[in-house]
C-alpha cells in the first residue's frame, strides 16, 4: 500500500477507501485519506507493508546533522540501506535526536530515482539505529534523551553506545572463554602500574580507550635497559620509564590510555595481518556476515587501512579452524554484549593468530565502518534490512 507525502505541508495520505482505518509508524499516527484526484505535482510516493492497518517499516537512523540539515557519518550506508528497504516496501529517515518530539521527529529520507535527499516529517519510526558518528554526541543531553525516550516506549534500539577498550576488556574478562582471546590489559592510571605492566611482559601496546583505526596507537619495549617507544611514524628511546612518563604522561591520562600486551602476530610473506569480522543478528543468534584480512605494509604496529595497511582476500588464509572460531566467538560475543550493555544488532572483530597459532582479539567495533571487500558490505546490508524486517515485525 502507498502513502502519499506533501513536502509542503509535511502531510501523510493514504488512498484507500475513506471508512479504511490506516495507522502510520510505532505509534500508530492515524492517516487520512485523499483522493488521487485532488494529489498536487509536489506529491510523493512511498510503499508499505500493511500489519493490521499499520503501514511500516518505518525505520528510524539516528545520526549528527548540522543546523542545514546536512548529514554526519556513514551516507553511503544510509543510501544504500534506503534503496533496499524501499524496494521491499518500505522507509528510512535519517535523523539527529534534536528534532525527537513526543509523537514524531524531522529527519531526512533518500530518493533513489532523483539521487537526492529531503526533509521529511513522520512519526515515531518502528525501529531506531543507532549511528550516531561522534563520540562526544552520544554525551550530549539530546542523544541520552532521544535514546530514554524510545527505549520507554519499547521501540528496539540497536547500538546503544560506542564500546570504550577499557569497558570491553572489563566485560570479557568476566567470561571464562572469550578472557582467553583477550591479551592482557590494564588502564593507565601511574608510573608504578605501567612500569610494573612493562616489566612483565617486555613489549605493550598503549591505545587511547575511546579511539579507532589505529589512531594514536604506539608500542613500548623494554631495550637493553632502555625504553623503546615506536607510533606509526616516530621511534624515540627513553633512559627509563620516569623519563617516559614525564614525557607522555599527559597524553596517557588526558586520553584514558590502556595498556595491552604486545602479541607476536602471524604474518604473510613476512608481513603481519590481522582479520576484520562483520558479524550480525541471525535467525539463531549472532553469525559471520564476512570475513576480511588487513596487511601492514610499511610498518608492522597496524594494519588499518587509513594507516598505510593494505586488503587481502580472506581466500588467502581460509582454513575450517578460522571459520570454526570466527563462528564461535561472534555468537558469545553478540550474547555477552546484549546481556551487559544492550542491542547491538552488528558488530564488527580486529583480531589476529600469533605466531604460534591462537587467536586473539583486540577490539570490537560497535559502528563498523563500510567494508572494503563489496561482497561483504552488500552482504551486510542485506543483513541488516532483512533483521530491520524482523525486529518491526513486518517480514515477509
């Protein structure tokens, strides 16, 4: 069934037979009808599922915008879950959680036919996801209230927040597996701790707890009695530890820095990689979407590819063990995750095999960033809307 939007008077119609009872979104806007007759040339057209008189999926994307209505984040996403979602009869609109009032928000919608965004007004969406593609935003009154809001009313929300390192390294060391895959690692709170940390294993990595892509990352070592440090485009050498943290104590503490035991990773024609997971909310739990692999090319502290890392195909180094584990450690991962911090709904893996072939796992990324291997991200996406279907109980 079609509804009829007015961009002008930010109208929702229907056609149907005027005694029809026609709902719009989670809370069941009535609709009036109109007869084609009377619809101006301005007039949109968008289809819709029918449950019970209420017309959806209308799913709802929370993001940034500035105060012209101009997107934040992942557009390309956004487009591309848009064109899919409409083509199975239904509707995306991208929002910032300024624009949430009590029966509806302002957002934006994508026409694939005219390539173009524009303004749309609705009510509430049977679905919230959350993309909000700053960190700093998800502190802001605007988001916690938008976030309350639908969580009270029962409308699913997936992604509650970006995962902090230091909050996902406490989480999995609650479970007696997944602790395993983790390499040790400690918040940097003095000298003391962190040289006590050093000392034990020889070689660490220091990440800023809130930062992705391999930002601010740097190595520390233990030399012949001195301090290696090594980023992405430095190497320095320190007497001693007091020297370094006189040094970089600053940074440390003002960017929650964590401190990780350093891994000696498995490599490919004498290159480390590491493999990039998409996981996502099956019909029996969380399941591999794809698997990618993620080559240092010039240096070995990352393989990111923003950071000079390089794509391989997975094909590379498939073997039953890794699909094995990949399996088994998405669907813990995707249980634990709900049980201490709510939906996520997808998530993505940084994880590597040592040299001595086990696996361990640094980071799980709340947001993922579009995969480069476009299998892989068309095969998201399609996972994605058919969990939307779900969710908002509209699936075929």
């Amino acid at each position: 069934m079609n509804l009829s939007y007015r961009p002008e008077s930010k109208e929702w119609t229907h056609e149907a037979k005027a005694l029809e009872t026609i709902s719009f979104g989670f809370n069941e806007i009535a609709i009036r009808s109109t007869p084609s007759s009377i619809r101006s040339k301005e007039t949109l057209s968008f289809p819709f599922k029918n449950k019970d008189g209420n017309l959806g999926p209308l799913v709802g994307v929370m993001t940034s915008m500035s105060k012209e209505m101009a997107l934040a984040g992942n557009s390309s996403l956004f487009q591309s879950l848009q064109k899919l979602i409409r083509e199975r009869n239904g509707l995306v609109v991208v929002f910032p959680p300024e624009t949430v009032v009590k029966d509806g928000l302002t957002g934006l919608t994508f026409l694939p036919e005219a390539n173009i965004w524009i303004p749309v007004k609705t009510p509430l969406p049977h679905l919230v996801f959350n993309r909000v593609p700053f960190r700093k935003a998800e502190q802001q009154q605007a988001f916690k209230d938008a976030a309350n809001y639908f969580t009270a009313l029962g409308i699913p929300f997936f992604n509650p927040a970006f995962l902090n390192k230091d909050t996902l390294y406490a989480i999995f060391a609650s479970h007696p597996s997944l602790r395993k895959h983790m390499p040790e690692s400690i918040s940097v709170k003095t000298m003391i701790q962190l040289a006590a940390f050093l000392e034990k294993h020889q070689g660490i990595y220091l990440k800023p707890a809130a930062s992705s892509k391999g930002i601010g990352i740097f190595r520390l070592r233990q030399l012949n009695g001195h301090i290696e440090i090594k980023s992405r485009s430095h190497r320095n050498m320190f007497t001693n530890v007091e020297e370094f943290w006189k040094a970089k104590s600053r940074q440390l503490l003002k960017h929650d820095y964590i401190a990780q035991k350093e891994i000696k990773p498995a490599a490919i024609d004498g290159k480390r990689f590491d493999f990039r997971v998409h996981a996502h909310d099956g019909l029996n739990g969380y399941e591999v979407t794809g698997i990618g692999i993620r080559q240092s090319e010039q240096e070995d502290l990352t393989t990111h590819v923003p950071n000079g890392g390089i794509v391989l195909p997975y094909r590379k180094v498939k073997h039953p063990r890794h699909d094995e584990f990949f399996a088994w450690a998405v669907k813990e991962i995707g249980q634990l995750l709900t049980k201490k911090l709510g939906y996520f709904g997808e998530f993505s893996l940084d994880a590597a095999l040592t040299e001595e072939e086990e696996y361990v796992i640094f980071e799980v990324n709340s947001k993922p960033m579009s995969f480069d291997e476009t299998q892989i991200e068309e095969k998201r996406i399609l996972a994605l809307v058919d969990l939307f279907f779900r969710k908002t109980g509209f699936s075929d």
